[in-house]
C-alpha cells in the first residue's frame, strides 16, 4: 500500500498547530504498520534551508509554474518530497501568512499548485517507479488534490473545520480547473471557491480527528456553513481519533519538569505543583488546588469563560495558572485576572513549550473550557500526568474524558456550568483516596498513536481496493 500523505506542515520542520504534530506522528506510525507513506510538503525557505535533501527526484510544470520535487527525511525515517517552487514558497515568513501575520495574497495560487502537484506525483509523475494507491489530504490547503485526479482514491482529513480556504472564484482558470467545479452543489460557497468543501465533494472519503466532532459538523450550530454538504457524505465520513507523542509527554522520563513521577509514586507529584507556584509566583501552599490552562486565548477555548469565573474560582479557594496567546481581548481580560488576584492567579502571556509542560505536571486539574474542540490534545496530556482535566462537553473532549472516572464534564457553554465542575472536581480533590484512583484511572489510558494508524490503514484498504464487478 502507497500512500502519498499531503500537507502544508510538518513537525519539526514547519508547524503552527495540531496539524504539524498529526503530519509528524501518524506517518511514521503508519509506516510500523507497513504502509510505504511518504509526506508532500511546500519547500518553504526556512525548511529548505534546514533540511538536508538530495537533488531533485521529479521535475514538472503545474499552473505555469515550474516545479521541482527534493527528496529527503524527516527525523525518524519518514521520507517527504519538499516541492521546490521559489516564486511561491521561497519567501520569510509563516506557511499561511507573513510575520505580521497578514495572509499571503497569493494562497489560493501556492496551494492550489500543491494540491496539484499532489495529484502528479500521486499518479506516478514523481520519483521514478512510484504512484500512490491513496491519496491523503488534508485540511483546505490540500484539498484540491482530488478534484485534480479524480480517479485515485483519495482521504481528507479535517483537523479544523473553521479554516476553509476560501477565495475569489477568478483563481480557477490560473489553477486548471474546469469550470464546472464551481457550481453550489459542488466546491461553490456564498460566491467564493472553497478548498475544503471542493474535498469534501470529492474526495473518495473524509475523515476528522474525533468520532463526535464528526457527528457535531453536520449540525448548524458547529457545521460552519458546510453542515449540508458533510450530511450528503455522511455515509462516508469518519471520525478517528488523534494520538498524542507519548515520549515527549511522559511524567516519568520529561527533562522539562522538575520531578519526575508515575502512577505509583503520585506523592512526587507535589515538588512540581510547588516549582510552579515558585515559578510563577504563586503562594506556596501545597493544600489549595491549582488549576491550569494552556492553549490559544481565543473564542474557540473558552478563554472568555475563564476569565469571567476567574472571581469565583480564586474564591473557592483556588490557584490559577494560565499559559496562553492569542486574541488582543482575551490576553488582556486574563492579565487583568491576574493583577487582580496576586498569590492566587498567574498569568503568563507567550508560547513557552517548558512552562507548558510545568503547568501539566504542577497543577492538580486542567481546564479546557472549548466551545467546540476537533480533538484537542492538552486533554490527554493532562490525563497522562494525573492531572485531572474539566472540560467541555464537545468533540474530542467528550471521547477522551470519561466523566467522573478520569475528569469531569460539563455541558452548557457558560461561566456557571464551568464553576460548576471545578466544584465537583474539588468535592474529589478534598477526598484523597478517591482522588489518588481518578488520578491512577486518568494515567492508565492509552493515547498513543497505534490506534490511529490501525483504523487509517483499514480505512486506506477498504478505499484502494477496487470493488469487485
Ligand atoms: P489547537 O490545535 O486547537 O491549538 P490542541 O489542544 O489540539 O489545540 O493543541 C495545541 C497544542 O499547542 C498543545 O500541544 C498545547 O500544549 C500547545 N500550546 C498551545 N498554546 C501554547 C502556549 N502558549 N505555550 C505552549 N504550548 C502551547
């Protein structure tokens, strides 16, 4: 089995979210499977300038554009053909948008062209002696790759349905595409040419990174305007849940925490909830409970919820400690938790991956308050840490904690609902024995990444194989 795995980022190479951890990870456990996955990545500058690859393995033209496919490795074996194309990825910056964080004006053009290059390379125009039984797409910016070679079986996946790749209906003629593409029932949408929903038409399947994220985006309220057209395929639509790298995330071998401990020795535990309130200084009291939140201050997390049930959880009494960036409002709404409230919440506004993994280790719950959540991955890490997640009834959330034996749920999307939680969490807490087994619950489960790879591979199967006459 062949299968070309097509991305716009891969971790360590080029990542800005889940995306790039998933194009790292599910590879490489595929290939343990025996499935002979290769990634194609846009050769951005900062990638080809620090990735080691041979010459090129392919040359072609796509779109009046000249391209060329370098062959190289990522760190634990995985090849990945990097498409050379200086006029569209040979520029500083981020994949999507600039440093200033403005969109690149000519996105449409630089993954169309990957999209298509896709469908070359897949159909046997790359490295000699290669063509893909499967194509695996994912997200919008790979999305055209089967309306371009409609006849090989093709997977989308959708990590984030609220990124759909959606641009002015004139780019179809520059990108080759038929005309016909552009209709309502197909990859038309309110007046623009949407990637994503042009994949979900077209693809031979779909799938999202939850079983209940998949249910929930064919409603209205998470569907993001394509809950129709994800209704239509409904039949064809999976929901497969992501793993997590449980080497980086492991409390008994993390450089990055202060003291290591597993299952059986809980108790260690405490010289980590205490590094942190040093850290971040927070009062030095092993007793109240710490909670902790990492992750993107947006909308989407529930940042909002947080900030308003700040009063009433530093009242409880509780320790916050909150690592985030994001939105202007919602960084400012946390700091002015934080000076609010000195001893008792801290608020660290940045991207800090050590601090990230401290806040895991040190606080005694997590929160996750998401509004809606694809799969989400603190959850996991938080449960591998005995570090008892509340969360949002939504998503990946929902097929990963299990309510009441290894975190605790809550449904409506609102500041009581939350509050709410945190108290049946800390009526928990107060009991240790009772604590102690959630905790031992929590750490037992399973969120490696085998699982994923299994149900991909079968999945790849059923789509390669050609249905007997
Ligand atoms: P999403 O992809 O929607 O942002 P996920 O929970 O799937 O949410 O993954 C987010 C990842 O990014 C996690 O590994 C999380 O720890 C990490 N992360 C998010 N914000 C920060 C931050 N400010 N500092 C360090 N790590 C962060």
């Amino acid at each position: 089995m062949r299968v070309l795995f097509v991305t716009s980022e891969c971790a360590p190479l080029t990542k800005t979210g889940g995306l790039g951890d998933v194009s790292a990870a599910l590879p490489a456990a595929l290939r343990e499977l025996g499935v002979d996955v290769r990634v194609l990545l846009p050769g951005y500058r900062a990638v080809l300038r620090a990735q080691v690859h041979a010459g090129p393995a392919a040359a072609f033209r796509v779109a009046g554009f000249d391209c060329r496919l370098l062959e190289s490795r990522l760190p634990d074996g995985v090849p990945v053909y990097l498409l050379d194309c200086p006029p569209l990825y040979g520029r500083e910056g981020g994949p999507y948008q600039s440093a200033e964080g403005v969109d690149w004006p000519d996105n449409a053009l630089r993954f169309g062209v990957l999209s298509a290059a896709a469908a070359l390379v897949a159909q046997g125009r790359g490295p000699s002696g290669w063509h893909a039984d499967l194509l695996h797409c994912n997200d919008w910016p790979a999305a055209l790759a089967p309306a371009y070679a409609p006849d090989c079986p093709s997977l989308l996946t959708i990590h984030n349905l609220a990124f759909q790749g959606n641009f002015a209906p004139d780019v179809l003629h520059p990108l080759g595409l038929p005309p016909e593409l552009y209709a309502p029932e197909r990859a038309e949408f309110y007046g623009k040419l949407s990637f994503l929903k042009a994949g979900i038409v077209c693809a031979h399947a779909i799938a999202t990174v939850s079983p209940t994220y998949a249910a929930e985006i064919r409603t209205e309220e998470f569907g993001c305007g394509l809950h129709g057209v994800l209704e239509r395929r409904k039949a064809e639509l999976h929901g497969i849940l992501n793993g997590i790298d449980t080497r980086e995330w492991d409390p008994a071998t993390d450089l990055r925490i202060e003291q290591n401990y597993d299952a059986g020795s809980l108790e260690r535990k405490a010289a980590n909830k205490a590094a942190l309130q040093r850290r971040l200084g927070l009062a030095a009291n092993p007793a109240v409970p710490l909670l902790g939140v990492v992750g993107r201050l947006t909308h989407q997390k529930g940042i909002d919820l947080i900030a308003s049930a700040a009063d009433e959880l530093a009242a409880l009494p509780a320790q916050l400690a909150i690592l985030g960036k994001g939105e202007r409002e919602h960084e400012i709404a946390v700091a002015a938790c934080a000076a609010r409230h000195p001893g008792r919440i801290a608020a660290a506004i940045g991207f800090n991956e050590d601090l990230a993994h401290a806040i895991e280790a040190g606080a005694d719950v997590f929160l996750m308050p998401s509004r809606f959540e694809p799969c989400g991955l603190n959850q996991m890490y938080s449960q591998r840490y005995g570090t008892l997640p509340v969360a949002r009834a939504t998503g990946g959330l929902v097929d990963t904690i299990t309510d009441g034996e290894t975190g605790f749920l809550f449904r409506p999307a609102e500041t009581a609902a939350l509050v709410g939680a945190v108290r049946r969490a800390l009526e928990v807490h107060a009991r240790p024995a009772q604590w102690r087994a959630l905790q031992r619950a929590a750490m037992a489960r399973n969120f490696s990444w085998s699982a994923a790879a299994r149900q991909y591979a079968a999945l790849y199967r059923r789509l390669a194989t050609p249905v007997a006459a």
